[in-house]
C-alpha cells in the first residue's frame, strides 16, 4: 500500500463542507470515523460552525494546524473545484471529490473541469479519487472516507471483525451492495472503495495497492469500463505472486448496458469478447452477475489447495443425486469413479438398497441410522479420485442428528483439506452446518456453482501463472497508425509467407501471357482472382473464379478482370492465379490492434457462414500453442477435429502453429501490420497441414 497510503492508511483527514448531520454527505464521514475507531486526527471544515459531532471545526483548510493527509471533498459544482485546488495548495496528499456533475453528465465541459482538478493536483504531487466517488473505506484501519448508507446498518464490533475480502468499484452503489450480501453470510470486509470517474486515481491503480495488503485473501472488482489495461496487467502480476485471487463483474455485455455505463460514469465502452479474453488470459474470473461475484467468496477464504474438478456427491435423496449430476455435467465438472475398493467398503456399511456408486444415495436410511454419515465419510475421504465434495441434506428434523451430521463433515473437511460444500434447504438445518465452517448452500445448484466456480477460476489462475512464467511480457501498447492502407491479396500473402505462414501456391500475373503461363507452371484447376489495393471483397465484383482448366480460360478472364477493376474506377494490380487448395474444414484467423487491449487475434470456424455461426474464440498475445488448443477445444465445432464417422483426425498442430506465427506478427511493431483477415484457412487431414487461401492485411501508413 506504499504508493497510495494516504489514500487507504490516512494519519489525518480534513472534511470540507463537514455537516454536523450524519446523514448528509458531509456529515456521514465524520460519523463514521468516529464510529469504525479511526485513530487519525479528524478536521472537519465548515465556517459555520464552531464544533461538529463532536469535533472541532475549522473556517477553511487554511486554518488547520496542518496540513492533512486526506482532504475529502463534500462541496458541489465549481466549489468543489476550488476546493481541489486549495488542497493542492495546502500540501495535501489525496483529495477524495465527491461532488458529481462532471465526466459522467458531460463528456466536453464536465471533463474540462476534472482535467482542471488533475492538472491542479498533478503540479503538486496531490492525487485525486473521484469526482462523483462515493469514497474509500478500510475498516482494517477505521479510514472511513465515505457516505454509504450501508454503513449506518454496519455495527462497529462487525465492521471491525477480521475481514479479508476487498471490494473496489467505479460505482458508488456497486462498491457496497456486495458488502451487504456478504455481510449476510457472516464475511467481513476489509476494503471496500469506489473510485467514481477515476480522472486521476484509477480503480486499477487502486486496486495494485491494496492487493499489496496481507490482509487481503479475495479482490473483488466492478468495472463499467477499461480505459487503460496497464493496471490491470499489473494488478494481474501482483495477484498471481501472491496467489490472490480476482472476480471482476464489467458491465456492458450488451448496447444497451454500455450506452447505460456512458451516462451513468462516462465510461469508454470496451469490445466485450476482448474483456472476456483479457481476464481469461491474466487469470481473473469474470462473473456474470452479481450473483457470481459473491457467491463462492467464502470458498476463497477457505485456504484450500484443489488438485482437480472430479466431484463426490452425496445425499439421503435420489433425487437430490440426480439434480447434482445435472447441474455438475452442465458446469463441466465431472462425477470422480471411485475405487473398488471404496465400493466394497462402501456396499458392507450401507444397507442393500442404498447406492454407492457416485453419486451416493444414502436413502431413508439415514433416518434410522444417523451413523451412516460418519461411517462412510472417512471411506471416501481415502478414495484418490476424489478432488470435491458436495453433501445434500434436502430433508432433516426430528430423528436426524443433524448435529452430528455437521460435526462429521466438518471432520471430514478438515482431514482431506479438500473443498467441501453442503446444500441444505431448510434454515435450521443450513445454521448447524454454518456454525461448524462448512460452506452451505439453499440447493445442490448453488453447491454446484459456486464449487465449479471456485476450482475453474483455480485452473485459470494456475494457466496464467504458467504462461507468465514461460512467455515474454505482453509489451507496451502499440499505438495504432492514424492511417492504415490495405495491402493487395499478392503483398498480403507475400508478407505472411515471410513470416513462416502456410499460403496456397500462387502467381501474380502482371499480363494476360503471364496469366497463361502460371496455368501451365500450376498444373491443374486453378482459381483466378484479382488484385487490388482498393478491393477487399472480390467475389461481390466476379473477380473469383474457381476450377478453371485451361490456360485459354484463364488468360480470357485475365483480361475481364482487368475490364472489371478499371470499370470499379479501382488500382489494377494485376491477377493472382493460385492452386486449388483442398481441405477438410474451412477455418478462419483474424486479428486487429485493439485501442485499449493492443493485439488480438481471432480463431475458429472459417467460410462464408463465418459471421452468422460465429463459433469463434479469442486470443490476446503473447500466446503458445498449448493455449491456442485450448482454445480450440472451446469451439462448437471441436469434435471434428479427432475424427468423425470414421474420419481421420484433421491436422490441428499444423492450424495451431499458424495462429501462432500470426499472433508473433501482430505482436511485432517493426510488422506495421494493423488487422489480419485470414478467410478461408484449408485445414486437411493430419499431416497435410494447413493453406491460407484468401487473405486481406491492413498496414500503417
């Protein structure tokens, strides 16, 4: 937290516009440094009032006995303003602005005045949080700059238990509501800020700072956009060495959620399936909703080390067995085969009629029987195929020992150190659980949830660190050229090919005999297709012409398709003629620069159908080949790839190394390449490679 202490371990705070009113803006951050036990000198600011909730109050900030380390900026409009700039002048190190009416209303005016703030705060070494930020809180150390109303709910004895979760948001509401859900389940907080417009003080370099507390065991971050992934990366970077954890929820998946985040922050709307790839590739888990965000928290806080996704179910229902399977299949987590030797053991504890293959179903019995629980848990708990564990207790009262129940999972949890989770309808049945440790859940499809949620995110961060520690660091963002010129298909090809691409066998023809004679030279059917710097799509004009068998045929189209360019009023470039490529799959590779994210590169499902199927996955380099497969695995269309029906498998490998050559292309600057359209790519059988047959490369100007 060194870089940004003051703005998270202030030694005192200044309040302007202070209220002796805890429940206007200037009077909830006096209330609750008082009341979370801040040990730092509190200064309030207001020229009326001689005393404030206690507190003596000052005329201006010129009038404190020095100067504060933390100014927290409770004034509106253009008072805000000049307030931020008195600060500047004072020597304060963080202004907290939580005025709003700026960025976020008014993308000219209301912006030129957060730039006036920064530029003011930036000539003297001052930094800014916000405006429009609903404020900071660490109850780690009682520096609650902040007017949330959830905190007036918050009892101190709560606030101040040991917290290990951090909660950074752009939004003010979205900073706090996770704490209420988390408060629900009995998890304290340690961190919970939010940033607002983030015109200077980004959430990203926030959230680098306090990912540097020990404390901290979870981050969870809300984000209405990415202006700047530098942050990010390295926020990423410090998580993995720690092995902290990361669940981001960024909003705008859809049109109308980012033209919502332009009014509501005056956020930059980012590429959503770039977010996606973004997070994937530095470990962060993306959750979907807010649900997502919070409901496996505990499980993070657990300390458990998983090894796999094999699940173990158990339950005293058939039914609940049932539904666990469903929702565990669905989630890719498979169900673990135990051992014989666990079903032998298993079948000579259990009455006849229950069924110890996995899932377990413990039947009824268990209400005749509540030893059946601890006797068969210590079973399982040796069997090696096992990696998680869920226990459904649907049903229980009277003449179950509950009680017991819960012990033994508790013990059971302890002696595998493997994640184990209840799902227990009933609120009394679910509080025993609890009050053991053992995570619970209302149904086996929250279990589930959350459990795959959890051991997912643990292979992600696992895959981050590798490909971190084995791959160069991604580099500075290349800008991208003000101006890009489309190469022709024949420098197109050229270039790729230099770079170790597969291309289809090809001539450029410069005259109507050349055309002749690349016919003989390719001996076969050959496709003839113009060439053109100012023609991207050129088959809409006729200028493919596929199977042509004769050198008479195409040195006549030769010369129509030079007729055909010079009548489109386009550069003539001559005319490629190029082998029939053959294949089993059409696939595709693309890539462009990104404005925030730098190089992406796209693979999947290629032809003419590409942007109506859209089975597509994204890469941000640098890359390898092992997640380019990876990759690969995630597309519709992956079962073809080992053979279908029969069919030899298709030549992957050979696909895989081209994607990789592409992503060393967009990566090099020196390249000037700007996007890549690769459409088809001819994917044959293994051992026949791949051919790029069509290919379109922008170029900086």
């Amino acid at each position: 937290m060194s870089r940004l202490r003051a703005a998270l371990d202030p030694k005192s705070i200044a309040i302007i516009g202070a209220s002796d009113n805890p429940n206007k803006v200037g009077g909830r951050p006096v209330h609750f440094l008082g009341k979370f036990g801040f040990k730092g000198k509190i200064y309030p600011i207001n020229p009326t009032r001689p005393e404030i909730q206690g507190h003596k109050s000052y005329a201006s900030l010129q009038d404190l006995p020095e100067a504060p380390e933390m100014v927290i900026v409770a004034v509106a409009g253009d008072n805000a303003i000049a307030a931020v700039e008195d600060c500047a002048a004072a020597g304060v190190k963080v202004a907290v602005v939580m005025a709003s009416g700026f960025g976020e209303v008014d993308q000219i005016a209301g912006k030129a005045k957060e730039r006036r703030m920064v530029e003011a705060a930036r000539k003297a070494g001052m930094r800014i949080v916000g405006p429009n930020s609903q404020g900071l809180a660490n109850f780690g150390t009682g520096a609650i700059a902040s007017f949330s109303t959830m905190f007036v709910e918050m009892e101190p004895a709560a606030a101040n238990a040991k917290g290990h979760v951090a909660m950074l948001s752009q939004s003010g509401a979205l900073s706090t509501v996770p704490v209420g859900f988390l408060r629900q389940r009995g998890i304290a907080v340690r961190h919970t800020h939010a940033t607002g417009n983030d015109s200077d003080i980004t959430v990203g370099e926030l959230a680098c700072a306090v990912a540097e507390d020990p404390e901290v065991k979870l981050m969870l971050l809300y984000l209405e956009s990415i202006p700047d992934k530098a942050y990010l990366e390295e926020l990423a970077a410090i998580a993995l060495d720690r092995d902290l954890p990361i669940i981001a929820l960024k909003s705008g998946r859809t049109e109308a959620g980012k033209a919502a985040a332009q009014s509501h922050t005056g956020a930059l709307a980012n590429e959503d399936r770039v977010v996606d790839a973004f997070f994937e590739h530095h470990g962060i888990w993306r959750a979907p909703d807010m649900r997502g965000l919070v409901e496996a928290t505990e499980l993070y806080l657990k300390g458990w080390k998983p090894q796999g996704r094999r699940l173990v179910a158990i339950s005293n229902s058939g039914a609940v067995c049932v539904l666990t399977a469903d929702a565990a299949t669905q989630v890719g987590m498979p169900m673990a085969k135990l051992a014989s030797e666990t079903d032998a053991k298993l079948k000579s504890i259990l009455p006849g009629f229950a069924t110890t293959t996995n899932p377990i179903d413990l039947t009824a019995a268990l209400l005749s029987n509540s030893a059946l629980f601890g006797d068969i848990l210590p079973v399982i708990a040796k069997d090696p195929a096992a990696d998680a564990f869920l226990i459904g207790v649907p049903v229980a009262g009277p003449g179950y020992d509950v009680p017991a129940f819960s012990r033994d999972t508790a013990a059971f949890a302890e002696q595998t150190g493997k994640p184990v989770v209840v799902a227990a309808t009933q609120p009394s049945v679910a509080q025993v659980f609890a009050a053991n440790g053992t995570s619970v859940f209302p149904t086996e499809v929250e279990a589930v949830s959350a459990l795959h949620q959890f051991l997912a995110h643990h292979e992600l961060m696992f895959r981050a660190r590798s490909r971190r520690a084995t791959r160069p660091p991604s580099e500075a963002l290349i800008t991208p050229r003000a101006e890009t010129l489309m190469l022709n298909e024949a420098d197109s090809l050229a270039l790729l090919s230099s770079r170790g691409v597969p291309v289809v066998p090809h001539r450029l023809c410069l005259s109507r005999s050349e055309a002749v004679a690349a016919f003989t030279l390719i001996d076969g059917p050959v496709v003839v297709k113009g060439c053109s710097a100012d023609i991207a799509h050129k088959s809409e004009l006729g200028l493919v012409r596929l199977g042509v068998t004769s050198a008479d045929a195409t040195g006549a189209i030769y010369t129509e398709m030079e007729q055909i360019i010079a009548k489109a009023g386009a550069r003539f470039d001559g005319v490629i003629v190029a082998a029939m490529a053959g294949g089993r799959r059409e696939m595709m590779i693309g890539a462009h620069r990104d404005p925030v994210f730098g190089p992406v590169v796209v693979i999947g499902d290629g032809g003419k159908y590409v942007e109506v199927f859209r089975d597509t996955k994204l890469l941000l380099p640098p890359f390898a080949a092992a997640d380019v497969h990876d990759a690969l695995k995630g597309l519709r269309i992956a079962p073809l790839f080992a053979g279908a029906h029969g069919e030899p498998p298709m030549d992957v490998d050979a696909f895989v190394e081209a994607v990789v050559r592409v992503g060393e292309i967009m990566r090099d600057e020196s390249a000037g390449v700007v996007s890549i359209d690769l459409n088809p790519v001819m994917l044959g059988s293994a051992g026949e490679g791949c051919v790029v047959v069509d290919a379109v490369v922008f170029h900086g100007a």
